[in-house]
C-alpha cells in the first residue's frame, strides 16, 4: 500500500514491484515452502504512467523468477486512492508439511537468520526474502515454529509463544545487530539494539529447533547461510530478554508499517 | 474498491462483503469452473469498527459458503486512503477444462443468461454469480466462448469478438432488457436498449454455442435458468448490431466501474 509499505518520495517502480512479492515470498519461506504460483491484484491511481507499471510488472516477474515462481493471474481496478498491489502466493505441498508458529516446545532453542534492525535505511525495499533456507529448514531440520519477521523481532517471537503457548528467554547479547541499526540508533538516540528487537521488516526467519537440532544446524549451515542461536523456550510462560543482567518483560507490542 | 465499486452512503457492509465475493465468483463461472478456496486481503482505512469488518467477513464466507467454497487465507493492512478488498479465487479443474474468450466460431449463437442494464439501481450490490449455470454449461453443452458481463453487454461481447478474431450481428430486439433498464431510462432520457447494451455490473453470461447445441440448450435449459438467443458470430469481421431495421456498428468502449 502506497503511503504504508512503501514512500512514494523514496521508492522506485522496480522496487515497489520487488517488494510487493518478496515480502509475500518471506510468508512462505516462514512455513518452509517452495512458492509457485502468483496472482496480482492492483488498485491504480489516476494518471499512473504507463512506464512505472511496466517496471512494478517487470520487477515483480524478476523477483518471483528468481524462487522459480510465476505471476499467473490477477486483476486491475482504478483506486481513487493510494496504489494498493496485493499477491497471494500458492504453493505445492510436495513431500513438505508446512511448519506453523504452534510447535515451539520448552527447552527447544530460538534461532534467526541474518541480522536485525534500521530496515527502514534501505533494506525494507531490497532484500532476498530467505526461501531457500526456509525450504532447506524444512526439508532437513523440521523446526518445531517458524516466523518470518516482518513486525519486529521481539513482536514475532510473541506471536510464536501465544501459538505455542510456551515461554522464553532471549539473549539480547546474542541478537545479530545489523550495521544499519547500529547508524539508525545514532540518529534517534535509542540502543541498537531496540532497532534490532523492535523495527519491523527484517523480513528474517525466526524459528524454534530442539537442542540437538539446533547444535547441527549451527554446525553444518554457516557455510551456506547465517544462522545465529538467541534464546531458549522455557518451561514457564514467562517471556524475558536478558540485557546487560537484567531480565525484561518481552513486550508483544506492535510495529506499524510506515516506509 | 470503496468509491469505485460501491458508494459507502448507499451499501451496507454484507452487500460489500457479498460483491467482493461474488464478482470473483462470477469470473469463475465464466470459464465454467467450480470455485473452491478464496483468499481475502484486506487494506483497511484507520476507524473501521470492527463491527463492521465483522459483518464484511460473515457475508464472504456466506457468499463463498453458497457455492461450497471457503475462505482459507489473505492478509490485512492498514489503507491511508479507501477500503480495498482483493479476492482471489482457486478451484480444482476436475474433469473440466477452462472456457476461454477466443473459440467463437462463424456461425454461432450468441446467447445470454438473465437480463440487462439498469444493475446500477440494486443488482449490482445484490446478485447471484451464475456459477450453476456456467459450470452446467461447461459440463454439458461446451460453449465455444464464455464471458461473464461485468463491463457492459456489448464491450464484453466485443471482448470474445477480439480474442476469437471473429465478427458479430447482435439483434437489439432479442436482448433481455431488465426492468430496472427501463426505470433507468426514464431518468436519463436514453433508450432502455442502451443501457442494456451499455451499463456494467449485470453478472450474467454471454457465450457462443454452435447452432445445434443453442437448439438443444433452448429447448432444455429454459425449465432451470433464463437463456436467450441475442445474435450470430459472423464469417467476416463485422460488428453489428441491428435494431429497428438499422445496423450500426458496435462499441468496444467502455464502462468504467463508479457505483
């Protein structure tokens, strides 16, 4: 949605279009599946050229081809508003079962790809959403959750405990800050890593493993992918980050996409 | 789209939860497949109540539930502008093929489901996709091409004209004109004809049969649902519609969705 997910001042078409399917690719990758087919729909302004469709188009066909997906379909309205482009995704199953936020057992270990925080420098328009790996988890490692982060790190972490309804405890030295958290954090005077637990649009998997699991994931996949451990599911529902010795209420609450 | 396919002062919420549902449903019935799974977004302007997304909801999946399908999935955003809904609409192909826009065949009929025009005074909001009809149709009568009105009898019809690179004589006196087409006419001054050849939104079929299957579906299919023969497809490229002893030539041009 114009004006919500993107900054018309600051957004190119082929960005737009980028983002409009990657961050529905993201969804996917959360649940470990290969995405396939997509349709588009899209509420177009008045006066809209010709030429920034084409490239929303274009760049939305590059962004699905590169996972091997397809736009099959869609439909076009005028909007006497913002642009509004929606893509539903489908999938085949294959031999996969999609893994859900339900599964998270105590003692399982929490686990992130990439890093966090300041998406809203750049990254929030240009970014692999992690298909490939959500599919390799998948197939090879069966986490017992997945999320992708779209609304903050600590916000998606509650969404899998409320599924799940079990605790945790986060290790805030262990969160992988990114760099432009870190520049974010200079300009609003807050700690990198309240960029790093609380931004939205990392559009990083975040996803549960039993102790096991997890110890041979860490071991085989660093090659390939990032992959760092921050916490623990606890027995107890309680939901605390540690930082700096201090235990702190995990706050499930929101992040509103603006840019 | 809210300003565009429903006026917020006259719609209720179960009439725009009902359209968005059934103009989808509709363009299934086009191509004469069962419709089975949907999938709702949602771009949601600030001071919604949730009352009323509630009522939205209810009438989608009653909409849906009519025809035995369901809503299975979608995704919600907050709108800087208007409410926009999208829906996206799979189902399984059985033992049926799709029925396209480019089979029409010289020589012919042209029919139609239901009436025309005037879909503006209430049908619009309020109708019945004619997805029966069009999956009986496919099933057993195989039309040569199949559209479902949306933008006007004679732009669609014109529309299974370009794809099948074929011609057409549509007789203005056997179309069925709805008695909301005359109560139209009465305050635009038009004909009634015109509107039923011209306003959108009527959501019934238009498709091409040969003349022995158009025999067959006339004497047979009368009992369950309206069909009326409307014209021929023409062995060269003429586009004509006769009417009080003229023939003047037909209109691609457009209906542009407002209400």
């Amino acid at each position: 949605v114009e004006g919500v997910h993107w900054d018309p001042q600051e957004a190119r078409p082929e960005q737009i279009g980028a983002k409009a399917v990657n961050r529905n690719l993201s969804d996917m990758a959360a649940m470990g599946l290969e995405p396939r087919w997509l349709l588009v729909s899209a509420a177009i302004p008045a006066g809209t050229s010709e030429s920034v469709l084409h490239e929303i188009v274009l760049s939305m066909q590059a962004a699905a081809g590169r996972f091997n997906a397809s736009l099959v379909g869609g439909d076009t309205s005028r909007s006497p508003g913002p642009l509004v482009l929606d893509v539903a995704v489908i999938g085949p199953l294959g031999s996969c079962q999609p893994v859900t936020r339900s599964g998270a057992k105590p003692g399982d270990r929490i686990l992130v790809t990439g890093e966090f925080g300041g998406s809203a420098l750049g990254k929030h328009l240009d970014f692999t959403p992690r298909v490939r790996e959500g599919v390799f988890l998948n197939q090879h490692y069966r986490p017992s959750a997945m999320i992708d982060v779209s609304d903050g790190l600590e916000r998606d972490l509650c969404r899998i405990l409320d599924a799940s309804q079990v605790g945790a405890i986060l290790e805030g030295s262990c969160i992988p800050v990114a760099e432009a958290a870190t520049r974010l954090a200079q300009r609003t005077g807050k700690d990198a890593i309240e960029h790093a637990l609380r931004d939205g649009e990392d559009f990083e998997l975040l996803f549960t493993l039993s102790p096991e699991r997890a110890r041979s994931l860490l071991a085989a996949a660093d090659r390939f992918f990032s992959v760092t451990d921050v916490g623990e599911i606890g027995a107890d529902r309680a939901r605390l980050l540690r930082w700096e010795g201090r235990e702190i209420p995990l706050q499930g609450e929101g992040f509103d996409h603006q840019f």
